[in-house]
C-alpha cells in the first residue's frame, strides 16, 4: 500500500476490516520500529503470515530556520533569518525471526531513537485506553516520550541510570543468592563458603548505590520539569473537552519518598533491597496517576470514568503533549528540531465520542500553529464531519482517501 501527495489533515475512509488501522500501524511502525496495537510486543505479529519480511518506507519534509548573513553595501553583514526545507527518507524492515534493519537516507542507523527523534509521532488508537488503566510502565513511557522530544539529551541520563540500576541489581541478586546459599551451608554442616559462592565485597554495591543516585536525581528532574509543563496544558485543555467540572488531576510520584532525596532513600532501603534482590526505589518506579475528586476525596480516574470520559481524558493528555510538543519545536533553532512537523495518528476517533466532543477535539488540534500533520480514520465521511469543521474553518488542507481491502482507491 502505498500514500502520497498528503495534506494537512488526511482522512482514510473504508469499511471495517479494510486496512485502516494497518496503513496507520505502518506510519507508527516507521518511527517507533514497533507497533502500537497491544500484539506488538510479539516480535512476529507485524510480519504477514505470507510473507518473511515486513517493509516500510517514508519521506518526511520539513523545515529548519537558518541564520544568513547579508553585505549591507560596505557597512559590515547583517544576520538575517531563513528557512530551507529538509527532505529525510526512512526505511525499516523487520523479519519474522524478529530482526531489524533500518535507514535514514540510506545510511545504516543502530537505534531506533535516532528515528524517533526525526518523525515524533503521537497515537491514539484503542489501546491507548492502557494509558490510564495499565500499569506504572505505560505513563512512565507517556512522560518519558515527552522529555525526550523537547530534551534530545535525556536518553544520554536515561542510559546512566539504567545501567546503574541494572549493576546495582545484579549485586543485590549476588547478595541474596549467598544468604540463600550460607543458610544451605549451614544446614549441611559446611563451614567455609567456596570462593566461587562468596558474594561481592559491599563496597561494590555503594558504589553502584552512589552512581545510581547521581543519574536517577538527573532523570526525575528532567521529568519533574516537563511533567509540570504538561501539567499546565492538561489544566488548559480540560475545559475545551467540557471536563472542567470532574476535578481531574495530574500527580507526580517520583518513585521514593519525596522527602528524601535518591541517595538517602537507597540507604534506607538497602536491607530490604539485598532480602528481595532488587532495587525498590528509583525513578523506575516513577508513576504519574490521573485521579478525579469524588465526595471529596480523590480516587483514580480509571476507577470511577465511564469508558467515553476515560477516552475524553486520554485525549486531554494526548493533546496536552502535542500543545508542549508544538511550543518546543516552535522555538526554532533551541528546538531539537527547529520546525519539524508532530505526526497525529487517530484510529477511529468517532468511537465513543458526540459530535459535540469530536469537534473540540478537532478545534484544539487545528488551532496548532502550524508543524502537526494529522491522520484520522473512520467508516464514513459523515462520522468524521464534526471532527473535521475546524479544519474546514480554518481553511486548513483536508485530503480524503478510500480504502478498501487493504488497497487505497
């Protein structure tokens, strides 16, 4: 399947079972080298039963703003700003033994974070209900996404702590395995441990401690800091969405007591850490819980949102990360990406949602100062018309395709 001579807002029509949701799972699938749908974990889900390999390709264009300098007759050079569009190709294949190959421009590329970083990309599809009902781990990716795209440099103190974290465990693991192993020596009457059994000497595990203290201080302060900032644009948007009168709210849990910093907190939980052979407290425990105010208490708002409201807050976070997203790139050259567009991939937006809602949605994204490119599908034209009007309004570019047995018409 091939799609080309996009605009603005590109909406995919066709019946159920057409490939919608497939020509989307794509566009992901180039940025992110994995699905979004639930089954992308398995390595082979995405490659045809058919087929060996899968085959991606993608051209994105952009634009960088650049600083010229001009002779004003003599009298020295002026800075003058400009902007050049930057064409990018993509290409990504995964085999169904799970291995995967990818290239920017036709150079080799080893991580898929360097795509990433090319094409940011935010979905909505049924799956992302997992956002608010899933575990720890699905917000933590939320936040994280978002830090990245506006701080290029956080994996750099993402990969510190991870490996600090990973060295630390292992010791704690070693360390717990000889308790096992000294109360099985006990028991048969061995007094001495063999030297192959000897745990490692504490002072490795401070070491790793302090490293993992140094780095995990790092990444929640880059986290606390954008988290406040999506914050503020959740605040912002609830409103559009008609969900200012449900008292949500957006909390930070770092992942330790924040009323002690990293290290103290790893100190604290040394003993209990070496019993279980893991690290209990880090950022890797972070969590950011989205909770609504009911008889005046506050309780998850997975717990207590119909399945409508809870798509309608999954939006106010989706958008919430656009709005912070377009600000940064809108920064221009302190931008890590100085102009590139944020791709919006809604799958079946309709679903669930009144006309009403779908046209604030709609309001909010193309009130977006230029730099999102959106994909939206549905069955029928006249499903998506109150999401569209906005666009329509704003005499934004709409382009409409017809899909139809995995082929588009």
């Amino acid at each position: 399947m091939t799609i080309a001579d996009l605009a603005t807002v590109n909406v995919v029509l066709g019946p159920n079972g057409a490939g919608k949701t497939s020509l989307f799972e794509a566009i992901f699938t180039l940025a992110h080298g994995k699905s979004f749908r639930r089954f992308g974990g398995k390595r082979d889900a995405l490659v045809s039963l058919s087929a060996e390999h899968l085959v991606v390709y993608g051209e994105t264009i952009h634009s960088v703003r650049q600083l010229g300098l001009i002779d004003e007759g003599g009298t020295g050079a002026a800075g003058v700003e400009c902007s050049a569009s930057v064409r990018q190709k993509i290409g990504l294949s995964k085999s169904r033994l799970g291995e995967t190959r990818i290239k920017l421009n036709g150079v080799a590329v080893k991580r898929m974070s360097e795509i990433t970083e090319q094409l940011p990309i935010i979905a909505v599809n049924a799956d992302t209900f997992d956002l608010l009902s899933g575990p720890p781990q699905e917000r933590r990716a939320f936040l994280d996404w978002s830090v990245f795209h506006v701080e290029h440099t956080y994996k750099d103190d993402v990969k510190l702590y991870a490996r600090a974290l990973a060295q630390r465990n292992a010791l704690l693991r070693s360390f717990a395995r000889q308790i096992a192993d000294k109360s099985r020596l006990i028991s048969r009457s061995i007094g001495r441990v063999p030297d192959n059994e000897r745990a490692p000497p504490q002072s490795q595990l401070h070491i790793w401690t302090d490293a993992m203290a140094r780095a995990g201080e790092q990444v929640d302060a880059r986290r606390l800091e954008i988290f406040n900032l999506l914050n503020d644009e959740f605040k912002r948007v609830l409103p559009s969405l008609g969900l200012e009168s449900y008292s949500l709210s957006l909390f930070y849990r770092r992942g330790w007591d924040a009323k002690s910093n990293l290290a103290q907190a790893l100190r604290d939980s040394e003993e209990t850490d070496v019993a279980r052979g893991f690290s209990s407290v880090g950022p890797h425990r972070c969590d950011v819980q989205i909770t609504i105010e009911v008889d005046g208490h506050r309780r998850l708002a997975r717990d207590v949102l119909s399945r409508g409201q809870l798509k309608l807050t999954i939006f106010a976070l989706k958008l919430s990360q656009l709005r912070l997203l377009r600000y940064s790139l809108a920064a221009g050259d302190a931008a890590p990406l100085g102009g590139a567009q944020v791709v919006l991939l809604l799958d079946d937006v309709a679903a669930e949602l009144d006309p009403v809602r779908l046209r604030s949605i709609g309001a909010i994204i193309s009130e977006a100062e230029g730099g999102v490119q959106v994909f939206v599908n549905g069955t029928t034209e006249a499903l998506l018309s109150p999401f569209l009007e906005p666009f329509e309004v704003a005499s934004l570019a709409v382009r409409k395709f017809h899909v139809e047995h995995g082929r588009l018409l």
